[in-house]
C-alpha cells in the first residue's frame, strides 16, 4: 500500500501546479495509476479486478472501434459477452501471478550473478566493517574496516568466531557479509592509514 501511495503521490506532483488543488486532480491520478501496466504482473489491476480493458474518457468522445461494436449490441448480448469476459477473469489472474514469478525469478538471477561468495577457513585473517552506528565510526573520512582478526570456526559460512583481535574484546559474532579477506592491499592500506594518523 505504501508503494502504491508513493506512486499516486509522484502521478500528482506532475499534474498540480499548486499544491491547494491536489484533490480535484486525485481522481485522474488514480485513473491513470489504475490503467497503467504494472511491469511485475503484465496487466493492469483494472484488467485483474473487472476482467475487462478501461474505457478511457477519450474513446468515448471519439468513439473507437471497440465503443461502436459494443454500442450496436444488443442488452442480452451485451449481458452474455460481459459474462464471457467474468469467466476468463481467473485465468487472467493466474496469468499475471504466473508473469510474476518469472519476472522475480529473473530479477533474482540478475542479482545473484553479481554476489560474490565468500569462503572462510579456520587460520585465515579478516577484517570487521564498521557500520555508521556503531561508537567506532568517527565520521566519512574514517576507516570502514576494523581490526586483524584470526576466524578459529566457521559456522555454515554465515556467522564466525574470532580468537585474536586488536582493540577491546566484543562479545557479538558479526555476519560473513560484513567480514572482509585481508589481502596485501588491505594491510597496506592499514600501514597507510597509521602511518597518516601517527
């Protein structure tokens, strides 16, 4: 819902000028939100909801070929097709939750080819980050990184154990995405940064 009113809210921004007349505008915005096609579901939600395309103020006053052909049937065939269409509606439905689960499944596997795994062994020295909240973090020109730390277990990859660390003991395990391999580069941007500090 919250993405739905920040949407409707970006639609409005474009059409008022003032910001004393955003009601009389809502409607149109929530026409237009409405009639939109959603990328995730490949339809509509007024397609998904009535069954049916929108009617949009324009096709009625310059009738499109669809208006006309409706206008020239008759109350019972109008009936009879409207129910045809109610029919369909869940196969529409289930179209657009099967189009949303592929359009997810891409959208994973374009995120996961750039996730980098991380393996860690026993012995191997890492460093800790650093997270804004934290008392270590003394501003954006300080280190990120904290810390040569010795893993001495490894927990399914997700949480480890530290044995040796510089600087006072901490008692919480950070997780294995906030632990970073200690390269030659690293150590020497360490001897860097002491070096600028002493």
């Amino acid at each position: 819902m919250e993405a739905a009113n920040k949407n409707i809210k970006k639609i409005l921004r474009k059409m008022v000028e003032n910001h004393k007349q955003w009601h009389e505008k809502l409607p149109f915005a929530l026409l237009g939100y409405c009639t939109t096609v959603r990328i995730l579901i490949g339809a509509t939600p007024y397609l998904l909801v009535y069954g049916i395309k929108v009617v949009i103020p324009a096709e009625v006053e310059i009738p499109s070929l669809r208006i006309i052909q409706e206008a020239e049937l008759s109350d019972a065939e109008r009936i009879r097709s409207r129910y045809e269409q109610l029919a369909l509606i869940d196969g529409k439905r289930m179209n657009a939750v099967c189009h949303g689960q592929l359009y997810q499944n891409r959208i994973s596997r374009a995120f996961n080819k750039r996730v980098k795994p991380r393996q860690f062994a026993p012995g191997q020295l890492v460093l800790k980050k650093i997270f804004p909240h934290q008392d270590e973090a003394k501003g954006k020109f300080s280190p990120n990184w904290k810390g040569v730390v010795n893993i001495t277990e490894v927990f399914t990859n997700i949480h480890i154990s530290k044995s040796l660390s510089i600087g006072p003991p901490e008692t919480n395990i950070p997780p294995a995405r906030h632990i970073l391999p200690l390269f030659a580069t690293c150590l020497l941007h360490m001897a860097k940064h002491c070096l600028l500090l002493a």
